[in-house]
C-alpha cells in the first residue's frame, strides 16, 4: 500500500494523458510539492479570465498569469488556456460604450477580436490548448444558446467569429469548446449541435472540453461513457478540464458535515475508480484530464453551491496526503 501512495500520478498515467490541476499564484506556493510530484499541466483557476487579466479597455493585468505560467514552463509542464470567451467573471465595459450604452455588433466583435488576439499571441509558445468559448449552452429548455450578453449583442454567430479569431492569433493552439452538465442528455445534444456546426464550417474546433464538476452520486458511468462516444462521433478529441467529485448531491444544501463520512469516503473512491477506468479506456479519444483544484485544503467548492460549506472533492486531503482515492486511481493493470 505505502508503494501504491508513493506512485507520482502523472507519471503513472504517462502513457495514457497529461494530468493538470487548476491553480493561482498562491497554490504554486502553497501546494508546490504536490504539483511537481504529481501533474503535468496546469490552467489557470482565474487569472486568465477576462476579469481580472483584462479589466478596463485599456489595462491589462497579465502579471499573475505569467507567474503561473513562468512556474510551468521551469517545470516543463503544460499549460491550458482558461479561458477566453465566457458570459461570466467579464467586466462590464466590454458591453458599453463611454456614453454607458450597449455597444453594437460591430464593435462587440472587434473588442472579442482584439482580446483573442492579444491573449493567445502572448501566450502562443506556452499555452498549448485554450477554452475559446466557455459554457455558452442553455441548460434547459429548447433553447440551444445561453442569453448571453455575448450572445444578445452578437448573434449566435459569436461562437463561430471567437473560433475563427482564435484560429488566425495562433494557428498551431488546440481550441475547445468547453462546457459543464455535458452528460445531461439535453445538454449534450446542443453542445454536440455547438461543436458540428464549428467542424462543418472550416474546421474551426479541435476539441471539446467537459468540465467535470461531478459529485458521488452522478453523472452515471453510463451517461459519462455515451457522451463522450456523442462528442467524439464528430472526430473531436476530449479533454475532461475541471474534474472534482463533491461530497454532496448538487441540490443538497447540508451543511451539518464537518468531516466526510466512511460512506463518503467509499463512495468517492468507487467512482474516481470508475472514471479512471473509463478515461484510461477512452485513451485514443482523452487528450487530458485536468483537477479542478490540487488538495482538499483550497477548491472552489468549499464556497458552491453553499457559500462557506467545506467540500472534500479531490484526490490528496487537507494536508496534502493521497486519499484512498487516490490509490485507486494509480492501481490498476
Ligand atoms: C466553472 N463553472 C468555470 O468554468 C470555472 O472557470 C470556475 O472557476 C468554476 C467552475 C461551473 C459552473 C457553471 C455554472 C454555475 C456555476 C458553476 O452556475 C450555476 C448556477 C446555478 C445552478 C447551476 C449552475
């Protein structure tokens, strides 16, 4: 057993895909030994995003997404591109003009053009794949697209000019569509219908990326296997981009735990079994399976869906031991 904890997660699964954690200035610190020994790809939990790395029309903030890369190319370690097009964490003066109203097409496709390009020419010898368009699909009801300021001002063709944009600033990145709830049967169909039309016209898509914020008791392995056999009918590759198993279901709002119960804890080792299993089958197809977080002592769970409820949801606990999880994941023939 003390073998099978030892065993570096990256290296184990060396001839299968890279393995990532999302991570900010202060996980490079806190959780370095951690990172070197066990992953190979690092995103970028927040500093990429529109936000915070460009946050007036005319100031950029790439200092702390720097660092982070800078930490991954001295660890030769690859980096995803987390991401560029997204209805949320975008500063408002994107969508106004100095007089305070709503830009129009035009000019919304410009402020897009521009942010692509800067982005991924800056970052072009480093950032290998990038999420160009994040959760643009509408989680229920007929609607394919998300009501999207993006969306609105544009027209659903914004998802295609991103694309278009991204492939001109650097022609040799990976581009992905990337996406959460992927596995609802709803929601995989648009997402499947997003992607086609992004191959059918030039060719414009590489990827899809599932999120993969899943919990102990869902998706199904079954849901899991069906979607990416969907996604990869297209001749698209899968990337499982911001993998974590939460304790709780997601409509359950409990705050009574204060650590995970046996039953948690089995139940969460059963499925990263499971799914591991599945990505390792999916190998042709899986070009990357990146943690959304490194250690169960900082993950964005800990504040959704309950603000300030503690989460355990990956492989290495609080104080940065593998959990039983984790050797499940490892051991395998
Ligand atoms: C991801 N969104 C983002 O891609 C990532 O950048 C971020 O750091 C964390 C998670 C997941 C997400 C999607 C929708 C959402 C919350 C999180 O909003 C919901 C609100 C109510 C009900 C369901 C989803």
């Amino acid at each position: 057993m003390n073998e099978i904890l030892n065993r570096s997660l990256c290296k184990t699964y060396a001839n299968f895909f890279p393995i990532g954690a999302a991570v900010c200035p202060k996980v490079i610190k806190s959780h370095r030994e951690l990172l070197l020994k066990h992953f190979n790809t690092v995103s970028c939990e927040n500093h990429m995003k529109f936000i915070n790395i460009h946050p007036e029309e005319k100031k950029w903030d790439f200092s702390p997404a720097d660092e982070i890369v800078d930490f991954a190319v001295a660890n030769r370690m690859k980096v995803r591109g987390h991401t560029l097009i997204w209805h949320n964490q975008v500063p408002n003066w994107v969508f106004l003009d100095n007089k305070g109203n709503e830009v129009n097409r035009d000019v919304l496709l410009d402020r897009m053009e521009e942010h692509i390009t800067i982005m991924m020419q800056r970052y072009k010898k480093q950032v290998y794949c990038w999420d160009v368009v994040n959760e643009a699909a509408e989680d229920k009801g007929a609607d394919i697209f998300r009501q999207s300021k993006w969306y609105k001002i544009i027209g659903p063709d914004f998802i295609e000019r991103a694309f278009e944009f991204a492939r001109k600033a650097d022609p040799d990145a990976i581009l992905f569509y990337n996406d959460y709830n992927c596995t609802a049967p709803e929601k995989s169909k648009k997402i499947y219908n997003i992607a086609k039309r992004l191959k059918d016209h030039g060719n414009l898509i590489d990827g899809i990326g599932m999120q993969g914020h899943w919990n102990i008791y869902n998706p199904s392995f079954d849901r899991i296997m069906d979607t990416i056999d969907l996604f990869s009918s297209l001749g698209l590759k899968i990337q499982i981009t911001e993998l974590d198993m939460s304790m709780y279901l997601f409509e359950d709002a409990t705050k009574e735990f204060k650590q995970p119960t046996d039953e948690m804890i089995w139940l969460q080792q059963e499925r990263f079994e499971g799914i591991f299993k599945i990505f390792r089958d999916y190998r042709d197809i899986i070009t990357g399976v990146t943690f959304w977080g490194v250690a169960d002592d900082y993950t964005w769970l800990d504040n959704f869906p309950v603000k300030g409820r503690k989460d355990w949801p990956l492989l290495f606990d609080i104080q940065h031991k593998p959990k039983k999880a984790f050797a499940s994941v490892v051991n395998f023939d």
